[in-house]
C-alpha cells in the first residue's frame, strides 16, 4: 500500500510539474501585420528620462517603418494616438514596433509609462509627409 501511495505521489508531482513548465508564456515580439520586406525602413529611438531621441521621426507617407526603441534606463512608453501606437519599451532593452506610414501630419508622441519626474514633458514628434 506504501508503495502504491509512493507511486501516485510521484506521478501527481510529475504531472504538476509538467503544467508548471507547459503555462511558461511564450516570449513574443510586438509586430502586427509585420510581413517582413525589404522596403522596410528602420529607423533606431533612443528612449530615455526625459526625451526621444531623435525627438521629432520623420517618414515618408505610405512608407513602412520599423521604429527599434532602446530605453537607456528605465521602463517608457512610446505612444502616438492617431496612429493607435502605444509601445512599452523595457529598462535597458529594446523593442521593434512596425507600422505604415498611411496618414500624413505631424502627430505628438508621448511617453505612456510613468518613468519619474520629467514624464509629463517627456513629447516627441512623428512627422509623416
Ligand atoms: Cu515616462
């Protein structure tokens, strides 16, 4: 009967591991309709308290862009609202966000994440033209 128990134990502690290593979220990158291609135009953001750098991106309309935002320090936010962009950047790493270029104007970007005492004034600019 001990035995038996052992057995059962030991199967219900390998199953729960199991799951444990199965629920690990898979690590995905933020890319939508990202169809890789060559007329992709990168163009690298520094993010850092408090500014953008290069403060004000300027695109070509219908032009695809691949912004690469690095945050120098801390967690920020890179959003623009007209374009429904609102990318999250984390504390010393980077993250690619790829859109089209489709509405000309010059558009306030902002940072989205509380990032310490200068975050209001934290603006920048996409210029589409
Ligand atoms: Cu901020």
């Amino acid at each position: 009967m001990k035995v038996f128990l052992a057995v059962v134990l030991v199967v219900l502690l390998a199953a729960g591991c199991n799951q444990v290593v199965e629920s690990q979220p898979a690590a995905s990158v933020e890319q939508p309709s990202g169809q890789p291609s060559s007329s992709v135009r990168e163009i690298p953001v520094r993010v850092f308290r408090f500014g953008f750098d290069p403060e004000t991106i300027t695109v070509r309309k219908g032009e695809r862009v691949r912004l690469i935002f690095t945050s120098s320090d801390v967690r920020h936010g890179f959003s623009v609202a007209e374009y429904g962009i609102d990318v999250v950047v984390p504390a010393g790493g980077s993250v690619p966000y790829e859109f089209v270029a489709d509405k000309p104007g010059s558009f306030v970007a902002y940072c989205s994440v509380y990032c310490g005492s200068g975050h209001a004034e934290m603006k920048g600019r996409l210029v589409v033209e």
